[in-house]
C-alpha cells in the first residue's frame, strides 16, 4: 500500500505564524524573506509527519 501524503495543511497561531493554508503538491518551494515564517512552516511539516509515523 502507498504511503499518504498531505494535500493541504492549515496553520493557526503557531509562534510567527498567525494563519496560513497551504494547498501541498509533489513539489513545494518556500520563498520569502528573513523572519516570514519558512523555518518555522518547515517544523510544523516535521512535527506532523513524526507524529503521523507513530502508532
């Protein structure tokens, strides 16, 4: 069986992330400028997956 992947995430409050919902696609490019928030959206991917890999 394969593996499921996330078609969108939504993000509230999450420390400089106030609101965002991102539609994800095979590839996903980040781009913007120091302190938007990519580190951070970044962490809340790994985060999710860790705990979606967990039973």
């Amino acid at each position: 069986m394969a593996p499921q992947r996330l078609q969108s995430i939504r993000i509230r409050g999450y420390t400089s992330i106030r609101s965002a919902e991102v539609e994800l696609r095979d590839l996903n490019v980040l781009i913007g400028a120091n302190g938007a928030g990519k580190s951070n959206f970044i962490s809340v991917l790994a985060y999710s997956a860790g705990s979606s890999t967990k039973s």
